[in-house]
C-alpha cells in the first residue's frame, strides 16, 4: 500500500510541474499574439504631443480598436505617410473627420464652418493649408498636435492629411517612464 501511496504522490508532483509548464507556455503565447497582432510599441519623438505625451514617451498602440470603425474626433492616434520609403510614425490628435471641411481662421478651428469645441485653448499662430477651407475626402482626416504651434501636422505638406489606410491604430497607454504611465486620453 506504501508503495502505490508513494507512487501517487510522485506522479501528482511530476502533474504539477507539467501544469505550471504549460500555464508557462500559454502566457507565452498570449504575450506573443497580444504583442504582434493587437498592439505594437512606438517612442514619441518631439513635443508637438505636449500636455498629453512628452518626448521619449514610449506608448501602446492599439492595432484593431479601428478594424470596424473609423476614428473619432479628438481620438490619438498613429499614422504612417503615404509614401514607400518613411517607416517614421506620427501621433496626433484627429480634429476633422471625412466629409468635413475643415478651416482655421482668428486662431481657431471650424468644421463646416462652426467653431470646434477645443479642448486646447491655444491661438493658432500657423494655419498653413486650412488657412482656406479644405473639405476632406471619404478616406481622409485632420490632425494636428497637442501643441497646436509647435506641431507638424495636417496643415503642413511635409504630413498633410492622413488617409485612413495609413492608421495603424489608436494610441491606448504610456508604457514609459514609468511616472507618466497610465492610459492616453
């Protein structure tokens, strides 16, 4: 009779190591797909984000919140260019949405010639190209930088307007330092 008890505990312990193996291996798993198919990493580069995100932020980037639906005003996100050779990915705030057309006049932001409920409360200096009223495309939206004057965005040619294949998601939490971490408003 010892010998079978002794025998059963040997195989529950050799069970639970194949157990704590296999939780292992799962986590693993989950980590790997959360990380190449949901989210990815990007580093903020500049202050054209400021009060919202500082330069070296390192953020999550939420790959599929945009997978059925558009994005939304005033939601953050990443964007690539529209062009081959840039791997670069910008982050911005969408302000005009598809359809809309878009001005900036008095220092101020309308869309379809109402003045936008902002809640940056900053005097736009430079309205480059929404100086006269652009209407955006089905595809195509407008962004611009939490620091309104000291942002290369949609105004500008250098980034212009963001089609809605270049999104590469929404910008979800900052993962560093560890003092600004928390989610992205």
């Amino acid at each position: 009779m010892r010998f079978f008890q002794r025998r059963y505990q040997e195989n529950t312990t050799l069970l639970n190591i194949c157990k704590y193996i296999a939780d292992v291996c799962v986590v693993i798993v989950l980590a790997y797909v959360l990380v190449t198919f949901i989210c990815c990493r990007s580093t903020v580069v500049g202050n054209s984000m400021e009060e919202t995100l500082s330069n070296d932020n390192t953020v999550l980037i939420n790959r599929i919140s945009y997978a059925f639906n558009g994005p939304k005003r005033f939601d953050c996100i990443a964007f690539e260019q529209d062009s081959v050779d840039s791997s670069k990915i910008y982050i911005k705030r969408v302000v005009g949405l598809p359809g809309e057309t878009v001005q900036i006049k008095d220092g101020r932001v309308y869309i379809n010639d109402v003045q936008l409920d902002d809640y940056v409360d900053t005097t736009i200096l430079t309205p480059g190209v929404a100086a006269n009223p652009y209407k955006l495309a089905d595809d195509e939206y407008f962004v611009l930088g939490d620091n309104r004057n000291n942002s290369e965005d949609s105004r500008f040619a250098s980034v212009g307007m963001v089609k809605r294949k270049n999104v590469v998601g929404k910008v979800w939490m900052v993962i560093e330092p560890f003092d600004s971490f928390g989610f992205v408003k």
